[in-house]
C-alpha cells in the first residue's frame, strides 16, 4: 500500500514541482548559510589581523622607547667624566672617585621605570651603585646577581637579561628586573660596565592590552619574559604556538582544543617576540548560530515540502499554489494558502543578500584611497599590495599609472582664516572637484595623507594619451577661482607597476617643493634632467644663520634683515635643493623659539601656531619676509634684555672665562670672581644662555685650542696647557667628544683644505654670550 501511494505522488506533476522546489530551496538556503559563513570567517581575519598587529606594534614602540632611553642613559655614562674617574682610578682612589659618580647616578635614577644604575668595574672587580653606593667587591655588594653573566659584555655591545633583585635592602627580596648593561671602553679595552635596572612589573604595565586577547613576549633565547604569572596556557602548548607560526606575521592555532588567532611581531631593539592569541571561538559562536539556523531552516524546509505533496494529495494542495505565487507573481492566485513559512525566509536571504552588496559597493573607495596612503607610506609589502590591488581595482590595468601631490600654498595662514569644520568642508570640495576634473578621461582614487595634501592616483581611462598637464593645470586654477585657495602641483613619472607608486609620490614631492623657488600656483613635472639645484651645500650654508642670530642677541635689527636677505640671496644663486633649504630654516625658527622659551621673551607673531608646514608651503620670498619681521621683533626684546642685572652679571661671567682660560678654574672660582654661591651663579647663568657653566667654559677652550692648533705650531701638550688641561690625554678626550676629531686631525685637515674640519659647535643656545 505505502509503495502504491509513493509511486501516485512521484507521478504527479504537481508533487514533482513541489519535491523540485523544496530541494531547491533547501540547497540554497544551505549554500548561502556556507558561503555566509566562509566570507565572515575571511572577513574576520582580515579585520583582527590589522588591528592585533598594530597593537602589538604599539607595544613594541612601548618596550623600545623605554629601552632606548635607557639606553642613551647608559651611553652618557659610559663617556661621563666621572664615571671614567672612577673606572680608570687605582683602587685606593675608588672612594673618593665614587662619589662624585653616585650623585650623577642618583640623579639619573629618579624615573619611575628605573630601580638602580650601577657602574662595575673590571679591574678591582668593584662596583658602585645608585641604591647602596660604592662597594669594592661584586660578592660583597648589597646585589651581585648579575656577576655571573657580566663579562658578556666584552664581546656584546648590549645586553639585556631579565633577573630577580637579590639585594639586602627594604625593597622586596622577590622584584623581578630587566637589565640593561652597555661597555665601557678605554683605548680600544673594555674596562667596566653601566647596568641599568629597569622594574619588570613598571615596564611592562605601560603595555597596551585587549580584554579578549593574551599577550606574550619572549626574549632572543626563546624564554618567556612576560607574563610571569597566571599563564593562560601550558608552556608546552604555547611551543607549539611558537613552532605553527615560525616567522609569519599571523596564523590559526589551536590550543586546549580551541582555536586561535595567532599575531606576532619583532623588536628590532632587544630582539624581543611579541605575541598575541585571540580566541576565536566567542567571535565566531553569533556566525556559527546562524550558519546552524540557515541548516536547520533548510532541513525544516524540506520536511515542509514533504508535508505540502502529502496535504496537496488530500487537501487541494493549496500551500504549493501559495509558493507559486511567491515565485511566479505573474500567475493569478488560486485558492487560500497555508503555508507560509517560506515567504519570510526567502524575502530575508535575498534582503540580506543586497544589503551586503550595498555595503561593499559603498565602502570600495575609502578601502581604495587607504590602500593608496599604505602605498606612498610604505606599510605594506610587495604581496600584499598585489593581492590588495586585485582585489580592490576590479576593471584597472596592471599598468602604467600617474601619480599627483596637490598642496595647499601657505597652509598654516590658510587655515587659521577657518574653524577645523570648515577646513573638512573645503578638503572635501577640494576632492570633488578631483574627481570632478579627471573622471572623464582617468580612473580616480584620492587620499589625503597630511593636513594640507591630497595625492591623486590616474590611470587612463583609454589606451590613448592623456594631457595630464593641461588636466592639472586645469585643476589648479578651479580650486583659485572657486574655491580661493591656491595650489601647486607635483607630478611624478609615470609608474609601469603599482608596486612604483612610492617611487612615484617621492618624485611628485620633490617637484612640488620647487615651489620655493617658482611661488604658488605652479604645476611641475618631475624630471631628473631637468633638476639643476644642488642636492646640498658645505658649511657655508649656516654661516647666514649664526650670523643672523649674532646680530639679534646684539639687539641689531638692520643687521640681522641685512644677513637673512644675504642667505636668501646664496639660496637663490646657488639653487640649493628645496627640502634642505626647510630643513635649514625649520632649525633655524626651532632655535629661536628655544631662545625665547629659555629667556622668557615674547614668541612673535608669526611663531605663535609654529609648524614645519608653515616653511614648507611657502615660497623663499615669504619665508624672508616672514625672518626679517622676526628679526625686528627678537631685536627690540633682546634690547631691553641686554640692560637687566643678571644679563650683565653673566656677561660678567663669561669675560672672567675667556680671561682665565689657561688656568685650571673651576665653578668655585667662578662664582668668587662676582662674590655669590656657585648655586646662585649656576641658576643665574643656565637661565640665561641655556647651557652650564661647565659646558660653557668647555666650549671656551676647545674654540681657543682650535685657534691655537690653526695659527701657532705649538706642541699639542703646550696646547693643552694654554686651556686649562694639566693632563694632554684628558684634552684630547675632550676635544674628540665636542669636534669628532682629535687635534692632530683636525691641524691635518685645517691644513690640507684651508678650512675647518667641521663647524665650531655653539657655545649657547641663550642670548647672552655677547658682551658688546
């Protein structure tokens, strides 16, 4: 009987529809719930790997910065006249050579990150300390854990060893610590050590974590360094972690039989691995939910359909006619319908369906104009940028390409007419207007790396030749005449292969910087040919800016304007390349307002906002106008300065130096000369020129020593005698540090090219070394 009623049912047109129509249904249903679930699963990746690698990268700055000042630290007492004192004294002088010593090391060691600075000498195997001073045995120090491991630094120039504090003291007896130890090194010997102790748990809790991530650092030998306790996984487990991912940047693991997103990124300081896992199960459980509810909808759909053939054969078979009017809205209802648990099902997939392609279609030009900015940035590798361009340019060629950078002439004074609102209204039209002029015979993609540029990426739309000039030209002056804001162009070659678009923009940039020389509102093709201004200049470029700045603190305004037009004029004649005649200027206005800062003079008018994007969007006939305004400014503060008692005290001061120098003076003798406290006179003297008065004073001789090396033929000892040095080494040390040379080199040199080796350093940052 069961045999006959299925063999009448399959028979039946109507039951087929209805069988093909189920199945149908129910095979979509499930190939939308696995194709739903595949592309979320990617989309996922993609969007945890970028932001897990940049956190980790945080993180990595977070160490590095740390350690890097730590490291200039233990750099500047490895050359500290005291501490060198102390390694080189024999050991009956150790106690008397250490204290000057400690109080520098004190000072050093205030910062919360730091928990001691020690010095270790290898000679006598003492050690002197910031936290329990001089010892004059490593075994007999109040902490000595790092004996055993010291005398790597003979072959390493840096180490850094995590440690626990063995010390005596009232610190804790279990503080973890991470030390950094740098060499000493005397004549080409290593002698002694500076180790700075770092306090692992300060460190480490200015790292930046995620609640739902683990994070994990391991150190060159492949030891956890961080966490130290409370690990989230079995250390065996996370060797296998470390084995799954090598080298990658990114990797799906499993560990404790869940899975997880591995991202794992290098210090290049100390060598460090940082590694993060996300779990994936929580972030995937809502997706899986739903590819689960699309299953079972399509299992429900069929067992739907098996009831509509068996209610059709005994009840007219009415939810079928219900389904044909869903599916065929053409035909004329017939009879009353029951089953409609299809209709919402289908009007979601295929609602959801066209949100999706909705979204993608709008969100494809901001992925494509941050793709460009990874590109001119170079943030993304080879790969990666092929891999992207595939997927983001659907329709463009492989090649070749066009790049612009567009500029807002004199940004700063622009934007400081607008309120930031307006700003992003104006950078908004600008793109339009963009788009607007290159949409008819290029493909278009903007991005606007900085505050005041736009870099538009072109392909031609056609395979003919394009006039990009004329198209850029014709974009300039649209943004005057409508828009008021003027604009220059740069225009880099043409790149064969998106892979030369960094190349590219670098080209378009340099050719936009020629706006110094050729005023706002020029458009400029890059071409080596044609590139006559010099890539750099010799000493002679800096002359105008001491000058300039001798004439200010000599409160002699005609003077100065007179030095900045003569340095403008050099820059014109020689056509010194654009980016190093800012980089010049910029040094030059960052002194200035170290001058003013220090001295506590008025910042003028045109400093008020200062950033370097104020020089490098103006032409060098601005920029003069813009220094000799300054000039007048700084003279009339700097006159007023010049009449004030401590200005005159340190003038003083100074004269006593230069008449004193063959003498070994000292701060004491100093300070006696004008009858007050070396504290006093060092506060009096440091606010007004910026410096100490021993740097000062060092400064003083080492200029005359180089007066004495080029004019006399005296015997550098006799030199070092005329300074103030009784001991010829203890010159020559000083002199290599403060000119990078040695006497003997740089007579040689002065010699051979009737110039110096190398500029004087200054002896000030301040305004008040002038006595005149």
């Amino acid at each position: 009987m069961l045999r006959f009623k299925l063999k009448y049912l399959l028979n039946n047109k109507q039951s087929r529809l209805i069988l093909m129509l189920t199945a149908g249904v129910s095979l979509l249903i499930t190939m939308i719930g696995s194709f739903s679930y595949r592309e979320y699963r990617n989309a996922l990746d993609t969007e945890l790997n970028t932001p897990n690698i940049e956190l980790l990268q945080i993180n990595v700055d977070v160490t590095n910065r740390a350690f890097r000042e730590s490291d200039n630290k233990a750099v500047e007492l490895a050359f500290h006249p005291a501490v060198l004192n102390y390694i080189a004294a024999v050991a009956a002088d150790n106690t008397g050579k250490a204290s000057a010593a400690q109080e520098y090391l004190k000072a050093l060691a205030t910062e919360p990150d730091i928990h001691a600075i020690s010095v270790i000498k290898f000679k006598d195997q003492s050690v002197l300390s910031s936290s329990y001073g001089y010892s004059p045995s490593w075994r007999e120090a109040a902490d000595h854990e790092w004996e055993s491991w010291i005398g790597e630094i003979k072959e390493k120039p840096l180490l850094i060893k995590r440690r626990l504090y063995t010390g005596t003291d009232s610190r804790p007896g279990e503080t973890e610590l991470l030390s950094l130890a740098r060499p000493v090194v005397e004549n080409g010997e290593v002698t002694g050590a500076v180790l700075i102790d770092l306090d692992y748990d300060t460190l480490f809790s200015k790292m930046y974590t995620h609640l739902s991530n683990y994070q994990l650092v391991y150190n060159l030998e492949g030891e956890l360094i961080y966490p130290k306790l409370n690990l989230p996984f079995p250390l065996a487990e996370l060797e296998h972690v470390l084995k799954a991912i090598d080298v990658s940047p990114f990797a799906h693991v499993n560990v404790g039989g869940q899975a997880y997103m591995a991202n794992q990124t290098f210090s290049n300081v100390t060598g460090w691995r940082l590694l993060s896992l996300v779990p994936m199960e929580q972030l995937l459980k809502n997706v899986k939910i739903a590819r689960n509810m699309m299953l079972m909808l399509s299992l429900i759909s069929i067992a739907v359909g098996l009831a509509a053939i068996y209610y059709y054969n005994f009840a007219a078979f009415r939810p079928l006619k219900r389904i044909n009017k869903l599916l065929f809205p053409e035909q004329k209802a017939a009879g009353q319908g029951g089953l409609y648990d299809l209709e919402p099902v289908i009007g979601k997939l295929v609602g959801d369906f066209r949100s999706k392609s909705l979204v993608a279609d709008w969100s494809l030009p901001e992925l494509r104009s941050k793709f460009l900015q990874d590109l001119i940035t170079r943030s993304i590798g080879t790969q990666e940028t092929q891999t992207r361009f595939e997927h983001y340019f659907a329709g463009w060629r492989e090649g070749p390409f066009e790049l612009l950078a567009l500029s807002i002439d004199r940004h700063t004074q622009w934007s400081a007419g607008f309120i930031e609102e307006d700003q992003l209204l104006l950078k908004y039209a600008m793109i339009n207007m963009a788009y607007e002029t290159f949409e008819a015979s290029w493909r278009t993609v903007i991005a606007a790396p900085q505050q005041d540029s736009l870099v538009i990426l072109l392909q031609a739309a056609g395979r003919e030749e394009k006039e990009l000039y004329a198209d850029a030209r014709k974009l300039a002056a649209t943004m005057l005449e409508v828009l008021k804001i003027p604009v220059s162009i740069g225009i880099g070659e043409q790149a064969a292969s998106i892979a030369q678009i960094a190349r590219s923009y670098s080209e378009a940039q340099l050719a936009l910087s020629y706006r110094l020389y050729e005023g706002y509102a020029h458009v400029r093709v890059y071409s080596p040919a044609e590139n006559k201004y010099e890539e750099s200049g010799g000493p002679a470029d800096e002359v105008w800016k001491q000058e300039m700045l001798n004439a200010l603190r000599s409160s002699d305004a005609k003077a100065a304007q007179e030095w900045v037009r003569r340095g403008t004029a050099e820059i014109r004649r020689r056509g010194i390349q654009p980016q190093k005649v800012f980089r010049s200027v910029d040094d030059l206005l960052e002194e200035i307002l170290q001058i003013t800062a220090a001295g506590g003079y008025p910042v003028p008018a045109e400093l008020a906002d200062y950033t370097r994007h104020q020089v490098a969007t103006m032409d060098l006939n601005e920029i003069e106008q813009m220094l000799c305004s300054i000039a007048v400014q700084l003279s009339d503060a700097f006159g007023t300065h010049r009449q004030s008692k401590d200005f005159l005290l340190v003038q003083n001061l100074i004269k006593y130096m230069e008449e004193n120098l063959q003498f070994n003076i000292g701060l004491q003798d100093i300070a006696s000369h004008v009858n007050m406290g070396v504290s006093s006179v060092s506060t009096i003297f440091k606010e007004e020129t910026g410096t100490t008065i021993y740097d000062y004073l060092t400064n003083l001789r080492m200029d005359k020593a180089c007066e004495l090396l080029l004019d006399s033929s005296l015997r550098i000892a006799d030199i070092a005698l005329q300074v103030g040095y009784q001991n010829e080494n203890s010159f020559i040390r000083v002199f290599r540090k403060i000119k990078s040379t040695t006497p003997g080199k740089f007579r040689e040199n002065s010699k051979s090219s009737k110039e110096y080796a190398d500029l004087p350093k200054p002896r000030h940052s301040g305004v008040s070394e002038d006595a005149e």
